[in-house]
C-alpha cells in the first residue's frame, strides 16, 4: 500500500500526521507526507542566477519546508526513522529537486516501508492531483478542513482512495460503521473496511438503508457479503438494516466514536453535481472519520 499524507501547518496537521502513520504502522505501507506551498512567481524566478536558482526558486527558509521540518521532528521523537536517520537530523540541503514543482526527501524508516518529505508548488488542487497521478497511491489522508469544499474537490478529482480526518482523537475506541447499498464503489469499499477492521481490531456495524419498507435483493446481497467478509478476518459484525433517507441515517447512525467506510459513486462530476453523492454528502455535514473508497 502506498500512502500519501497531505499536512497544511503544524498548528493543524497533527491528527492528520498522526492518522496517516498509524495507518501506514498497520498495513507496512510506503508513505510521503507532501506540503504545497505557494507558486512562485515567473517574475521571481526568472531573475535569479543559474547558480543559485534550486535554491532561490524554492526559498529552503520558506514556511513549507518549516513545516516538513517540523513533521521530521515529530516522527523522531514518536520513534518512526531508524537511529541513523534520526541522528543525521533533518537537512534542507538534502532536498532534491525531481522537477514538476516537487523536492523530495527520502527517510528510513523502522515502523513502515520508507517515508518520503515532499515540497510541492501551486495550487492545492491541482498539485495534490498531479502527485497521486504520478506516484500512484492508493489512499490520500487529508485534514477535516472546515473549507469542506476542497475536501469536496479531492474526492471528486483524485484518483485516490480519501481518508478524511475529522475530530480524530488518538486514543479514542473506534467502530468501523460500513455502509453497504448495491452500487458498483461497494465491493471495493468492503474490502478495504474489513482490512481496516482486522488491523485495527475494531468492532464493526455493517448499515444498509433502503428508502422503502422493503430491501431488495441487490441491497440484501450486498449486505450479507459485507458481513462475510468481515466474519473471514475474524470479526463478528453486527448488522443493521433501516428504512430512510440513506444520507440522513447514516449521520444519525454515526458517533463520534465511528470510523465511516463508504464506496465512492462512479458517475462524473456534472452528473453528481445534478444528481448528488450520498458519500460527499455524508462527508460535508459527519463530524467523526471517513473513508471514501474508489
């Protein structure tokens, strides 16, 4: 598994650090925590020596590379990277420019495959999107953001699974609240919930909706395989099978003490902007954890 960490500042990007390598500890996933920083300016860099370009065009006493610092600094002192790694420090002269508007920074780690620090220019948007398209990973853990949007804009363009950390408390004992209906995201939303499950131990709730006093057999087949395979890793889920609106029942069903796992719809944005997205909408208004699987 392939994890991308997406941190804004060290004021807010704690439950987001902490989230990501908790998920990368379990599943011994190769992580890379990015920042994106400003654009610089054409103006800027056109103005500058060749000699010293790399190092005016992406200004290494910036706020971004701070913040990558202050993630280095973090995963040190919570014992992540081997004692070598930890003993050399972070160095900003080690970031090397890979083109595409991107430094990387490549660590050893001892609780995951490897880590990488990247330094990212533009817009946030667009960058998040390139990096996911160029290095291929499978879930993005972004912050809960109260600008909603653009985790809205996340889900909808990146080619990513997205782990949206809402509220996350550290030690908090969490449920899996998968939520199963008969569209094509949740087979795939199954999977990665009973993998959550089995790492995490958790104890699931297995929520089908049906807005009618009957649930067909598409909704009846889907649920009955969610809770098999849950009970293949070994965990006894309990089901629940209510009538109502999905979105609304899936805010109501869901503590603060819940991990929402939910398969992303497929259509494309302008449909889905006329139609709407139960798990975009669940994501807007829940204020616990949410995983939108793709």
């Amino acid at each position: 598994m392939k994890i991308l960490i997406a941190i804004s500042s060290k004021e807010f990007s704690k439950p987001t650090l902490q989230v990501g390598m908790w998920v990368a500890k379990a599943f011994n996933a190769s992580v890379t925590i990015v920042y994106v920083g400003q654009k610089i300016s054409s103006f800027y860099t056109s103005n500058v020596g060749l000699a010293q370009e790399s190092i005016a065009k992406w200004g290494l006493d910036r706020p971004g590379v701070k913040v990558l610092e202050w993630a280095f600094n973090y995963l040190a002192d919570h014992k992540y990277f081997t004692s070598e790694t930890v003993e050399a420090g972070f160095d900003r002269n080690t970031l090397i420019d890979r083109g595409r508007n991107r430094l990387e920074l490549f660590l050893k780690s001892t609780y995951c495959k490897d880590v990488k620090l990247i330094l990212r220019r533009g817009d946030i948007i667009p960058e998040l999107r390139n990096e996911v398209m160029q290095e291929g990973y499978d879930i993005t853990i972004i912050g809960g953001s109260k600008k909603r949007r653009m985790a809205h804009d996340l889900v909808q363009y990146i080619d990513s699974s997205i782990f949206v950390v809402n509220n996350f408390l550290e030690h908090q004992g969490y449920r899996l609240l998968q939520a199963v209906d008969d569209s094509k995201g949740t087979a795939v939303a199954i999977k990665y919930g009973s993998q959550f499950a089995k790492a995490f131990k958790f104890p699931v709730d297995v929520l089908t909706v049906s807005k009618r006093d009957t649930f067909g057999s598409g909704y009846m087949g889907a649920h009955k395989n969610a809770m098999r395979a849950f009970e293949k890793v070994g965990i006894k889920p309990v089901s629940m099978l209510k009538v109502g609106d999905p979105v609304k029942t899936v805010l109501d069903t869901a503590t603060k003490n819940h991990l929402i796992v939910m398969g992303v719809s497929h259509l494309n944005p302008i449909i889905q902007y006329f139609k709407g997205s139960k798990p975009l909408k669940v994501m807007k208004q829940c204020s616990c954890p949410i995983i939108i699987v793709k």
